[in-house]
C-alpha cells in the first residue's frame, strides 16, 4: 500500500497517477456514481473535471498516448451514460454540462496554444500538457457540451411548461383587477382548481431554483446568461401562443396584467445580475401584445401608431389580437373590421412570416467563450468522499 | 521563459457519434 508522506503544495506538480487498470474504477466513482446532491454538493466547482484533467496530464507526462485515449474515451462514454440514466434532472444535466465546459476550458487552457495563455500565471504555463496535441478531442468535448445544453433546455422546458399559462395568464395578482373581465365571458377554471393553480411567483421561484443550482455547479457565467434567456424565450413564446388562441385573454385588464407580470420577470433579471444576457429581448413580442391590448384602437393615427409600435409581432399576429380583443365594459367597442383592414394594408409591404404562433420549441444556438480559470492545479486535493484513494497527487 | 514548447503530437479522436457505435459494439460483445 502507498504510504502517504505529507508534502509542501509546491512540490505537488499538479498532476494525478493512476494504474491504468483503475480506468473503470475512476470514471465509476467520479462520473457515473457521484451525486450532484449527496458528495458533489460540497465539493469546489468544476472539481470532477480538473481532476480528470490532472490524470489526463499525467498520462501525458508519461507520454502514454494509448492512456491519454482511453481515459478521454471513458469519460466522454460515462458522462453520456449518466445523462441516459438521469437526463430528466436538472441538477444532474446542470452538473455534468459545468463540469464537462470545465474540462474544455482545462484542454485549452493547458494545451500550450498561446491564445490560451494570456492569462495563465507563470506556474500555470508550467502545467501545460507536453506531448500530446488534444484539439480533436476538444471538439469532441465541445459537441458532447452542445449535447448536454440541448437536454438541460428540454428539461426545463418541460418543468416550466406546466407553469407558463396559468403563472403569466390566468393567475390575477393586480388587485381589483378580476372585477373587470371581458363581459360575456366566463372563467376557464374552477375555484377548486385555481387553489392548486401557478402563478407567477412559482415561476420566479423556479427560476430561481435553476439559477441557483448553475452558480453553485460553478457553471460559466456566459452560459447561464444563454440558459437564462432560453428560459424567457420559453416564456414569452408559450404565453404570447395561448394569448394568441384565447379570446378571454385579449383584454385591456389581461394587457395590464401580462405588463405587471413581464416587470417582474425583468426585476428578477436586475436582481440576478443578469439584464446584459438578452433574456428581456426575448420578451419583446409578448409585450407589444400586451401594448395592443392597451393602447387606442380606432382612428388612422392609432393604426399608425400600432404598426410602428408592433415590429416584433407579424402582421398575422397584430390582426388575431385585434380580432379576439374583447371590451371590458359596455362603454368599450369592439375593433372596428374597417380598423383591422386600415391596419392590414398599412403592414402589407412587411415581408414577415404568415405564421401565428411562434415556435416555443426554438433554441438559441450556444456557444462556450472560452472561460480560464485561476485556481492552481498544485493545491487541488481530493476529498476521501469521492473514493479515490487509488489515484495519487504527484 | 518558463513556456514549454507546443505539443507535437496530434492525438486522433473519434467523433462523439463513432465513440458511441465503440462502446456500444463493445457492451455487445461482453457477457
């Protein structure tokens, strides 16, 4: 059995030593059997992949390329397997989507390339890799990591999708505002079933819950912006749809509430730090239709002032809201079917698309800026949790 | 200066759907 000899942190090299017929061993406890719950929650961000990182720089110092393969080919194959097993948990697919960006940003940062040095200390430039080129293997890593955020979208897409309508439409927080419904309308729910319903604190809350779990998976800055703006595209797009299909939803009263609910969204934004991420873009149809419900909707000035208010919505979008818009109170008419055809023919030069609804299944294309990190190789130790008492520090 | 000269040797990898049909073609052939 190795003896373990206390050692100075500055005679550690940063690198791992592991026998090669621990391959299995290794990636069974630090990839597939490690709970991002239990163990991981206490361990320092990204640690799962800097010390995958450090055995691949051992095997490199060992000029093994064969060990170099394999350990890069296990780990790869282990992450998508747990991803098979447990692709439905968010805080699963969030681990393994900071941890594999973490070895990523490692393989550049350490791949000797000086693009990827700038910011490296000079004990950082010693620990990069010696013999092997791994650019093929970082594309390789780079499209697992699409993989992954591809399956963190639909998982919180189908947690989100649940709350969207009820949360952003029907659930009324402005008081006093119930009292004014469309007339001639009734309520789609039963009060039985609006105890049980989201509102839009569930979903301020859930996003919230995702966010905190990225942070404290150590996720890139960067990336969470392009999730966070995912999630408001999902928002936007699923509430402006049911708005679109809903004619109890096409009131001045339901405008005032969608306007009330989006200031929420973006009061999260400001508190989460997060107004530069493009999240609140993605709301801009949504909130051009809750504007239409408000504003005039009678004279050519108002036609003029709709369809340059209204560029984020397509033409076919404008004239359902106008269509199912539906007057609050007797003193309110209805749009005129002169006023829709005056706005019609204003936007018929537009080239937008004929489509009504939007495509609430979009994803933003990702991209992973390349993100150093500044924690030193050398000091990294390994927690006996992990149970990893078979790999060494050299 | 402490920089160590660039890697020479360009590892080959598989891409990530070859990988795949590699390990799948290997749970295949074990017991």
């Amino acid at each position: 059995r190795p003896v373990n000899i206390p050692r100075k942190e500055k005679d550690f090299q940063g690198m791992l030593e592991y026998k090669k017929e621990d391959e299995p061993k290794l990636v069974k406890n630090l990839i597939l059997e490690l709970k991002p719950r239990g163990v991981a929650v206490n361990l320092i961000p990204g640690l799962p992949a800097y010390i995958l990182f450090m055995c691949v720089r051992h095997a490199d110092y060992l000029n093994d390329d064969q060990k170099v393969r394999s350990l890069l080919t296990s780990t790869i194959n282990s992450i998508k397997k747990v991803l098979k097993k447990r692709g439905d948990d968010f805080e699963t697919v969030s681990f393994w989507l900071s941890n594999t960006c973490r070895f990523l940003h490692c393989l550049k940062q350490y791949s000797g390339e000086e693009g990827f040095m700038k910011h490296n200390t000079s004990r950082q430039n010693e620990h990069c890799l010696t013999n092997f080129d791994l650019a093929e293997y970082r594309q390789v890593l780079s499209d697992l990591a699409i993989q992954i955020y591809q399956q963190l979208v639909r998982v919180l897409e189908n947690i989100l999708q649940p709350m969207i309508v009820s949360g952003m439409l029907e659930h009324e927080t402005i008081q006093g505002m119930s009292g004014v419904k469309p007339t001639g309308l009734r309520k789609r729910t039963s009060s039985i079933a609006d105890e049980g319903a989201y509102t839009l604190d569930s979903i301020l809350q859930q996003l919230g819950s995702f966010h905190s779990v990225m942070c404290q998976h150590g996720m890139d800055p960067e990336l969470i912006k392009q999730v966070v703006k995912q999630m408001f595209y999902i928002v936007g797009a699923i509430t402006l749809n049911n708005l679109l299909l809903r004619k109890d939803m096409c009131s001045w009263s339901k405008g005032m509430q969608i306007r009330y609910n989006v200031s929420q969204l973006e009061e999260w934004l400001r508190d989460k730090n997060l107004v530069n991420s493009g999240a609140k873009e993605t709301l801009e149809p949504l909130i051009q239709a809750a504007q239409l419900l408000q504003v005039k909707k009678k004279t050519d000035e108002d036609a003029e002032a709709i369809c340059s208010m209204c560029n984020a919505l397509t033409t076919a979008q404008i004239v359902k809201v106008l269509f199912l818009y539906t007057p609050v109170n007797e003193f309110e008419e209805r749009v005129s079917v002169s006023f829709i055809r005056t706005i019609q023919v204003r936007l018929r030069d537009r080239k937008d698309s004929p489509q009504l609804l939007m495509d609430a299944k979009h994803t933003f294309p990702v991209t992973f800026p390349f993100n150093p990190s500044s924690l030193a190789l050398e000091t990294i130790q390994i927690p006996t949790s992990l149970g990893l008492g078979f790999i060494s520090r050299v | 200066s402490t920089q160590r000269p660039r890697p020479r040797v360009l590892l080959k990898a598989p891409t990530l759907a070859e990988m795949e049909e590699m390990t799948t073609s290997e749970e295949e052939e074990s017991p």
